[in-house]
C-alpha cells in the first residue's frame, strides 16, 4: 500500500495565472487556503457551475481542445448563471470552428483542418453541457461535436480509429488510438468516462497524453453515457462489468495491444464495480473512487431530504424539498437533472430508489487488480473527497493513494483545470508498471 499525497508545485502554471488575472477580484484568502485557491474559485465567473465547467474547457488547452483566446471570448459573452447564453456562446464558438476547419480541409490544409475540428469538438461539447433528453438541442449539440471529431480522426493518418464494440443487442461507440500505424503491440489502455462525459472528452483528458507515451488506448462509452444514452436511449446500470466484459472480449481482438499488459481508468463514477469481476485487467485508475452513489448524491442536499429520503410514505415531500433546492443553486438544478435524465427517474424519490444498488460495499473485497485511487482535497462532487478514501480503506488488492491539492491548482474534482499536472502523475504511475515504449 502506498499513500502519496502530491504538492508538486507552490505556484499555479503560467497560462493559468494569466488566466486568473483576467478574473474578477477575489475576497482574501481565509485559514488554510491560499489565494491562489481563492482566485480559482471565480475563475471567469462567480457561479460555481460555471467555474467548473470553465476550468474544465480551459484543461483541454493542453491537448488540442481549446485555445485561450477562444475560451476568453466564449466566457466574455456569457452571463453568469444564465445556461441559454452558455449554450449559445459555446455553440456560436463551435459553429465558427467548424466553418474554419472546413475551409482548411477544402484547401488541402489538412493538419491546420484536424486542429480546428478538435477545438470545434470541444466548443460543440461545452454547448451541450446544460441541455437534457427533453431538450431538443441536446442531441444535435451533441452530434455536433461527434461529426466534428470524425472529421479529425479521418484526418489522423490512422491514429485515431472509430470502432463499434458489441454488446448485447447493440454496439457501444469507442475510438482505438495508437501513437502509429506500425502495428508494435503496446500496453492496452481502456479509458472511460463518468457520470456525464463522452468518449470526445476522454480524447483530450487522458488519451492524448497517454498516447505520446506509448499506449494504445480503446476509449469508450458505456448506457447513460454519450451516443447511447442520446440515441440508443440506454440509461445507466449497476452491474457495470456487464459493460466492462465485451469491452475486453473486443479489445483482446485489436492489432498492436499486448492483452498482458491491460489497464483501465475510469473517471468519476465508473469503472471500480467492473474489476470485481472482470480479471483480464492488471491495473486500474479510479480518479476518484466512489463508494455510493446513492449517498454520495444525497450528501449534497439538505439533513432534511437525507433524512427521509429513503422512506416510501415521504415520496412528495422528498419531491417538493429537492424541487426547491434546485430552484436556489444551479449546481444542484444541474446534478438532479443530469442524473434524472441518465437514470431515468421521473422524480428526485426515484432517482433516490435507483440509485441504491450503485455501491461498492459489497463488491470491493473481490477486486484484485492493483489500483490507483485518486482524490483531489476540494472534490465536492458526490463527496468524492471522503468517498475515494473510503474506497481506498476497504479495497483488499495492492493500492497507491494518490491526492492532488491547490498548491498546483488541482484540487478539484478529476483535477479539472489541471490536466497536465493530472496525467504526469497519473501515468508515471503507470508506465512504472506497464513499461510502454514511445
């Protein structure tokens, strides 16, 4: 067992304090934060939906997503706390990088073309943030930013691959990228996304720098998650090996991936469950670990709906308690829609009935993959903070403890607005196992 606790650096990377000077004023920093941690806080806004969100646009800078200028001119037309003008900056973004990528591509540009489609991708995404299954936005935003992806990945050279998985009656989407076409077999990396990412985002947030180190990684989505919760209209599940097995049994089959040398990393709520019955995998990431989504989701409301959440006979007043917390913070409004959609829940008690059998308790003990926990000090998020140590505490297997903090910026959930720092990390921890060789 190993338990690291990172302060790598006692100031904020470059690109990010000129970022943080563009940012309005912040109140002094209070007993035990820095002003650093101040300043990211209200980072471009002062809602903290909308910080997060940012922060997490702004990480892709480093792998291709964004660029600077653009992330300040989409935030310079948004009103803090106002979704409809989020949506319609971050479309507006979109539609303009697209509309540049394709005069590239017609011009023979082909490298200057793949760049923008990715930035395009990212815009497209961001778009799409705040819109539900009843939206009727939701899923063009979203098909949006997949076309624009395809069209970066046809121009890759063959790094970048669209597959479909099988899986039960259906296929899962997923993208092979390799750092060649040689055909070297390399360590395979299964890379996942959470509660409410897509395979896209996990392109710039962890595929990109894995990649360049030597990694042929299968990113993929599971139901609940991207194309099949939008159009397959599959919701989340708790048996998640279910998923995570056709995912192997596919990915054992691919050119150039050493099956002995498999890992797999799952962000926010995913991927845990799986290793207790999926053996094929040597390593796994979870970044950070949840115990419960059920109570997790309900640490996050008030006593008075943890209290009674639960019970059957309380249903409306869960409903009515819940229904007037989201009309006071748009990160809760955000998080019940989110997961109301995902899980398909018509109400916040049913949400609460489904998502019970989401938890690790009795599970964890079977896992025997050697694990990386990771946590960040100010993850809020389905209580992460205290969840990921939980999991780590009960977790039988060979384990390292890995928490990032503000003294490098990253000290929120999945390290958002730090994905360099993030994946340094992450992945020396890795290639001191799986040994790729760029």
């Amino acid at each position: 067992m190993t338990r690291v606790r990172i302060r790598p650096r006692a100031v904020l990377p470059l690109v990010l304090l000129l970022m943080l000077a563009w940012a309005a004023p912040c109140p002094a920093a209070g007993p035990g934060r820095d002003m650093s941690e101040r300043a990211v806080d209200k980072f471009l806004f002062h809602d903290p939906a909308f910080v997060f969100q940012t922060l997490w646009r702004t990480s892709m800078i480093a792998s291709g997503g964004a660029d600077l200028g653009e992330v300040l001119t989409v935030a310079s037309r948004i009103k803090d706390s106002d979704t409809e003008s989020w949506y319609r900056a971050w479309n507006d973004m979109g539609l303009q990088l697209r509309s540049v990528a394709d005069s590239f591509a017609a011009a023979g540009h082909d490298q200057s073309a793949m760049d923008v489609y990715f930035r395009a991708t990212a815009a497209f995404r961001a778009a799409g943030v705040y819109l539900y299954g009843s939206d009727p936005r939701a899923l063009p935003a979203w098909q949006n930013g997949r076309d624009t992806f395809l069209k970066a990945a046809a121009l890759s050279k063959g790094r970048i691959r669209p597959v479909r998985i099988p899986y039960e009656q259906t296929t899962l989407p997923g993208y092979l990228v390799v750092p060649d076409t040689s055909g070297v077999k390399r360590p395979l990396f299964l890379i996942q996304t959470g509660l409410d990412g897509t395979a896209e985002d996990l392109y710039f947030i962890l595929a990109v720098q894995a990649v360049k180190r030597g990694y042929a990684c299968l990113i993929f989505e599971g139901p609940g998650q991207g194309e099949v919760l939008l159009r397959q209209g599959l919701p989340f599940r708790p048996d998640w090996e279910k998923v995570v097995t056709p995912v192997v049994d596919f990915a054992v089959t691919l050119p150039g991936v050493d099956p002995a040398r498999m890992a797999i990393s799952g962000y926010s709520m995913s991927v845990p469950r799986a290793l207790a019955f999926e053996k094929r995998i040597k390593w796994g990431i979870a970044n950070g670990g949840v115990w419960s989504v059920y109570d997790g989701t309900l640490r996050q409301l008030p006593e008075a709906v943890q209290k009674i959440a639960g019970d059957p006979a309380q249903a409306a007043k869960v409903d009515a308690l819940v229904t007037r917390e989201m009309a006071k913070s748009l990160a809760c409004r955000h998080a019940m829609n989110q997961r109301l959609w995902i899980f398909q829940a018509a109400t916040p008690s049913e949400l609460f009935r489904k998502l019970k059998p989401y938890t690790m308790a009795d599970t964890v003990e079977r896992i025997e993959a050697e694990m990386l926990v990771v946590n960040s000090s100010a993850d809020k998020v389905n209580d992460s903070n205290f969840q990921a140590k939980q999991f780590f505490a009960a977790l039988k297997s060979k384990k390292t403890y890995l928490e990032f903090d503000a003294s490098q910026g990253a000290q929120y959930h999945c390290q958002v607005g730090t994905n360099l720092v993030s994946c340094e990390y992450i992945l020396n921890w890795l290639d001191e196992r799986a040994k790729p060789q760029p």
